[in-house]
C-alpha cells in the first residue's frame, strides 16, 4: 500500500490524542478512531498532516464541530446508524512517513468537497484558536 491515499477529506484510522489528555502528560492516544485528514501540507522531512477526530459523543455547543450527515457518513466509510461529529476546535499533526501512527492503508473512506471543505477554510480562518497536538516532536 502507499501513503498516497492520506489526502485532504479522506477518513482513516489513528491513535488520536486528545488536547485534554496531551495536557495531563498522556504520550499515546487510547484508541483508534476514525479522523478525518484536514490538510497535507509538503515538506522536505515529509509531508505534515492534520487530523479532525470524529467522535460519537456529542461536543459541547461551544466547540467548533459538525454533525455528519448520513450521507457523508456512508462515503466516509462510517456507521450509519451512530450520530458522529466531526470536532475541528483541536488536531493532532503527524509526519507522513516518520510517523509510529500512521500506516500505509487505504483510507476507509472520504467526505465529498462540499460537506468537507467549507468546514475546513473556517478552520483555517481561525486556527489560532484552536488546540495542536503535535505527535512528532
């Protein structure tokens, strides 16, 4: 398999690590979970990408989250009958290559352009704000 397939939009599993848990010294996320990669970004020791993790709890109404519809569940290769949200109030970022967390496996599925990226020119306009979880350093 290839790296290739871990692009913007597409969903793959990881041991994503939450800011709260980052914050009270934990190294390693508790369980795979889907995310969804929100950026790869091109860099000489290998590309930079940002992760949105999609949890079945229902965020609090003031982070910055979206309710998945279910047809964007089913192309992301999510299950269709949990309510899922996608948080984009925090991210882990990961080394594309170096990285002890991802691995080259197809993704298992991907949200369409027009769920997916007003979403994320909204992170970014405010990215700021919002909490990184750095896995590579």
């Amino acid at each position: 398999m290839s790296y290739d397939t871990i692009q913007t939009a597409t969903v793959i599993r990881y041991p994503y690590l939450w800011a709260r848990e980052a914050r009270a010294g934990e190294t390693e996320g508790r369980k795979e979970r889907p995310v969804a990669v929100g950026v790869r970004l091109p860099r000489p020791d290998g590309d930079l990408v940002l992760f949105f993790p999609i949890s079945t709890k229902q965020p609090e109404a003031s982070r910055f989250s979206a309710e998945i519809p279910a047809i964007e569940k089913r192309r992301a290769g999510l299950d269709t009958d949990l309510r899922l949200w996608i948080i984009l109030d925090e991210f882990n970022t990961d080394i594309v290559g170096q990285s002890f967390y991802i691995e080259p496996e197809p993704p298992i599925g991907r949200f369409s352009k027009a769920f997916f990226l007003p979403l994320l020119r909204t992170f970014i306009a405010r990215r700021k704000e919002f909490a990184e979880v750095s896995r590579f350093r």
